[in-house]
C-alpha cells in the first residue's frame, strides 16, 4: 500500500523512547484480542527471565525500539503493555543511542526494498490465533535459514518480528506474539548476533559503513576548542 512520503518522514523521525507518550499518536485501528484476560496483569515483556545479560539485554532493548518504531510507521497504537518502559538502566538509553540509530537507518532502507514486502506477505499467511510456541519457533528457524547474507541477516529476524506483532495488534494474541518475539531475540538472535561480533557490529554492518560516531565528536570537540583559543587570542590582541 502506498503511503505519501511526508508522513512517512516525520514518523521515522528517531525519538527518545520515554517519550513516546508525549508524541501524538495514531487512532486505534481494529483490535480485537484473545489476550483480554492479560489486560490487567501484564505489565510488559522486556523485563523477562531470558535477559541473562548485557548483549540480551541489548537486543531485546532494539527489539523494542523498531517495534514502537514501526507500529508508528503502520498508524497503529501499541498495547499498553508494548510501551511499559523497559528494565531500568543506570546508565541511561543514551548507552544504545548509537545501534538505536544504526538500526533505525538501516530499517529506514529496508522498508523500500521487495524483501520486506515478501516479509510482510509472509506474516499475513500466519495463522496467529492457532499458532503455537513450536510452529511460531519453525518459522524463524526457516526465515533464518533463507537469509543468506549474513550481513542483513539480524535486520531481516527484527523487521519479520515486528511484522508478526504488528498484525497481531490488529486480529489478536499481541501478548503471546511479542512474548514469543522477545524470547526469541534473547535466545536464539542473540546468541548468534554474538558470534558475529555482538548487537553493535551487527546493527552497524545492517546500518552500512559510517564513520565512528566518537571520532565525530572528538573532531567537534577539537574544532570549538581551536575557535576559541582563536577568539582569545584576537580579543589579547585588541586589548593593547
């Protein structure tokens, strides 16, 4: 479906994610849910068991990121439960801020491509509301199995992710669809995004080769300081 470009830029504008309920935000389309039961007692799912350590972490914190991302893209509004905040950092999300924007850009060129229609295409064959943990694991297992460039391969597990959760916020089962998707993230994506480097190299190999987001800042960094020994030395020399 063709969407015209405008609106398509702003929502793909990057946002702090803390700040998602501050942005306007799209009409609930239809959404009828078998997790009704859920509405009450869940309070998320980016705080589960499975987050065992940092590059979990780390993953499914992404996960997160191009979900809120691309139900914004698809006007849809998330369940509550998809924006509760994560599992608090001390550090801040300005620690994943650089594969967050890795990531975002590299989804940004992936949704224009025939592959991400193909994956969009192949969620709307899923049978959501019959599926179990073990058919939904199979169809991973498959999607991986047909990505054959490894470069792209993390990209092409999220963005299918988002698609299998996107359509379960219209026709139902949202809680076990992110429940299972998270999961996954954690235990299956992950380990393999650490074979190759961790979630940094792999965002940033998706994203394309950009220079070092450090070194941009050392060069600024470098080039205020030098303006303003610059200015100091003029203003000594109009002082006498």
């Amino acid at each position: 479906m063709h969407r015209p470009k405008a609106s398509y830029f702003r929502a793909s504008s990057v946002q702090t994610l803390e700040d998602y309920d501050d942005g306007p935000r799209a009409p609930l389309l239809r959404q009828v849910s078998l997790d009704e039961e859920r509405r009450d007692e869940c309070q998320g799912h980016w705080r589960g068991p499975d987050l065992q350590g940092e590059e979990e972490e780390k993953g499914v914190r992404l996960f997160r990121a191009l979900l809120l991302q691309h139900l914004r893209l698809e006007q849809l509004r998330p369940p509550p439960c998809f924006v509760a905040a994560a599992k608090p950092d001390q550090r801040g999300w300005w620690m994943y801020w650089r594969d967050w924007r890795s990531l975002e850009r590299a989804a940004r060129k992936f949704r224009e491509t025939k592959a991400r229609a193909r994956l969009a295409a192949r969620a709307e064959d899923i049978s959501l509301l019959s599926l179990d943990e073990v058919e939904f694991e199979d169809i991973m297992q498959e999607l991986c199995q047909a990505c054959v460039h490894t470069e792209q391969r993390a990209l092409v597990v999220l963005a299918f992710l988002c698609e299998v959760c996107a359509r379960a916020v219209r026709i139902g089962g949202w809680c076990r669809a992110v429940d299972w998707a998270a999961k996954h993230v954690a235990q299956c994506a992950t380990p393999w995004a650490i074979r190759h480097g961790g979630w940094s190299t792999v965002v940033e190999r998706a994203g394309g080769a950009r220079r070092d987001d450090t070194t941009l800042l050392a060069g600024a960094a470098f080039a205020a300081l030098l303006a303003f020994l610059l200015f100091c030395r003029a203003r000594l020399r109009t002082s006498y």
